[in-house]
C-alpha cells in the first residue's frame, strides 16, 4: 500500500465532500429525492472508502464496530420513538402535529426525526455488513 499515493491523498481529500454530500441528501430530503436512507448508505459508503483505502485498522478508528452495532437500535428507537410520542400525546402513531405549537412545524420535526433514525439505522447496518465480508476470511 505505499505505493498508492495518488489514492491516499485523493480519498483524504474527498471525505469531507463525502459527508457534506451526505448531509446534503439527508437535509434535502424532505423537499425533494433523498432522505434517510441515501444518506446512510452515503455514509457508510465512505467508511468503506477508508477501509479499501487505507486498510480495516483505519476503518474501526473512525467507525469502530461496536459503535455500529448500538447505531442499528439506535435508530429504530428514534423512529419508532417519533411515532410512540404522538401516541403519547393523544394522536395517531407518527402523527407529527403535536410535536410543535404549530402542526406545520410539527410535521417537519417529525420528519426530521425519524430521517435521522434511518440515517443512522442504515448507515450502521451497512457498514456493519462490510465489516462482516471483511472479517469473514480471517
């Protein structure tokens, strides 16, 4: 791997355009194609960038896998947490009007929260998945 210059350095430089992109996509979602679940495939999409690149010790440094296996619950319990709180207020499951003064508003938080719970669902399970390939072999 020492030879790969060119690479190291072009995948340093691209990772932060990487998770923008993926910030982007979560944060766009909601007005138009992406959401959620682009988003963590993005994002777990640059984690297994790092481990081509610069090989699996470099990937458990910034995506360890225990982290990614508390991600996976982590994001149903926001999900479904979205929902159980409008049950809990008096309204249907995943009804997000009561979740601000204004239901408009409501509806975006909503929103907001259980794309993330996806975001972070995905992006966790697809990288645990990688992980899984990696270290079958060994």
């Amino acid at each position: 791997m020492s030879l790969d210059l060119i690479l190291r350095v072009g995948t340093k430089l691209i990772l932060p355009f990487i998770l923008l992109f993926a910030l982007y996509v979560q944060f766009h979602g909601d007005y138009g194609p992406g959401g959620g679940f682009q988003a963590g495939v993005i994002t777990a999409g640059m984690v297994v960038l790092v481990g081509i690149t610069f090989g699996l010790e470099a990937a458990h440094r910034i995506a360890p896998q225990g982290l990614m296996q508390f991600m996976v619950p982590l994001g149903v319990l926001i999900y479904a947490g979205t929902g159980v709180a409008g049950l809990i207020l008096g309204r249907n499951y995943l009804d997000y009007s009561v979740l601000a003064h204004d239901p408009a508003h409501g509806h975006e938080y909503g929103i907001i929260f259980v794309e993330a719970g996806v975001l972070i669902t995905v992006a966790g399970t697809m990288t645990a998945i990688f992980y899984a390939f990696v270290e079958r072999g060994r």
